[in-house]
C-alpha cells in the first residue's frame, strides 16, 4: 500500500511521501495508484481546513473560500483544471474525434476552456463559502476523497481515446481490486464523516461519472487523461455545491 499511495502523491499532487525511494514504475505499478485515489484526495481536504480552520474568525467568509479553493488547486498543480480546460477547448471547438483530440493536445487556452475554468472556480468558491458559513467541514474532507474516486471510476474498463501518453500507462494495468479498494476507502470515509448524505453524495458522483464516460466515449472515442481531470473537477463542484444546498 505504501509505494501506490507514494505513486498517487506524487501524480495527483505536489506532495510525496518520505522515505520511499523513487524507481522506474510499470504499467501495473502506475495503475495500482488507482486504489489510493481517495486517501490523496482526503489528506488534500484535511491539509486545506488545517491551514484554513485557524482564520475561520478573522477573515471574512467570501476570502477564506477563495484562498481555499486557490490551495487547492495549488496542491494539485491545477492538473485537474488543466484537462477540465483541455476538454471544454475539444467539445466546443472540434467537430470530429480526431479534431477534438488534436485541440485537447495543444497547450494553449481557448475561449471554452478559460469558460469552463472560471465557472468552476466560481461555484468552488460560493459553495464553500456556505460551507465556512454554516460550520460544515464534513465535506471538505469528503468530496475530494469522491472526486478522486470518480476519477478511477471513470477510468476502470473505459476505452483508450489515444494509443500513447500517459493516460495509457495507468488505464491498461487497472485490476478489479483497485477499483475495489477505492470504492472501500470512499464508503468508509462517507459512513465516517457524513453518513445522512453520503448516500446522495455517492449517486451524483455515479451519475457524473455516467454522464462522462458515455460523452467521452461519444465525443472522443474513450477516456483520456483530460477527460479523468475533467472527472474529477465536475464531481467536486458537483458536490460541493450539493454539500452548501445540504448545509442551509
């Protein structure tokens, strides 16, 4: 467990684990990350209210939400935002798999992506500024631990858009029992922190990731690294936003 924990770090976030030595990872290694998904996301969201919690009575809701939501990104190295922009740059400006592949490779912004963009961080940003409002920090430890689980969701038994690149090397060497372990992890920490909710919070991710695999496969032709930032990016605003309904 622990050298699939240290490979999820270090990809998913800015983070690494100490004391594990780095090595030339294969397929099966890359892939086994796959059952960690939910810890990395559930230590983001435990780092973020721990550096946040102790402002909580001298900066202003609005502020501290904001400077939330720019920690988050900043741990993951917006890899995330990163292919929800690549992929609104595809759909909105191709017309053909092949052309939306072409688009969602090419390192600069479009008009869609700097869309997309903008309005997650804006629904990021109000929805935890209800959360800081009414004292609900449940789900700021929750949902990046479900959107990381809806990543390996959306990646497990999902055909390649791409015969090369990254995505591919974690896609092909996915078992049942990573997908497994990390659907464990996710319904313990569901039942440990929130267990009124997260039977909703557990079907918007399903339907989420449902809708995306099936405008993946429709669109591009499968999954690709973009498509799972995309995944993971639309489930947290997703719950986020249903976590600050929850939370009036």
């Amino acid at each position: 467990m622990i050298q699939p924990l240290a490979t999820a770090l270090s990809f998913l976030t800015v983070l690494r684990l100490p004391g594990v030595t780095s090595r030339t990872l294969s397929s099966e290694d890359l892939a086994a990350s796959f059952s960690c998904f939910p810890l990395v996301g559930f230590l983001l969201g435990a780092i973020v209210t721990a550096l946040s919690y102790p402002f909580l009575s001298v900066a202003p809701p609005l502020l501290l939400a904001t400077w939330m939501t720019a920690l988050l990104a900043g741990l993951t190295r917006a890899l995330h935002m990163d292919g929800l922009a690549d992929l609104a740059d595809g759909l909105g400006g191709g017309y053909t798999p092949e052309r939306r592949l072409e688009i969602m490779k090419d390192s600069r912004i479009g008009a869609f992506g700097a869309l997309a963009l903008m309005l997650a961080l804006l629904f990021k940003a109000s929805a935890l500024q209800t959360l800081i409002m009414h004292h609900a920090w449940q789900p700021l430890l929750l949902v990046p631990a479900l959107s990381r689980t809806g990543m390996v969701l959306a990646a497990y038994k999902s055909p390649k858009a791409r015969q090369g690149g990254l995505g591919k090397l974690f896609l092909q060497g996915m078992r049942s029992r990573d997908l497994y372990t990390a659907c464990g992890l996710s319904l313990a920490l569901g039942l440990s922190l929130t267990p009124f909710f997260f039977p909703v919070y557990a079907l918007l991710t399903l339907l989420m990731v449902a809708a995306l695999r099936r405008l993946a496969r429709k669109t591009l032709g499968g999954i690709t690294g973009d498509v799972l930032g995309a995944t993971n990016e639309l489930v947290e605003v997703l719950l986020f936003s249903a976590a600050a309904c929850f939370a009036i």
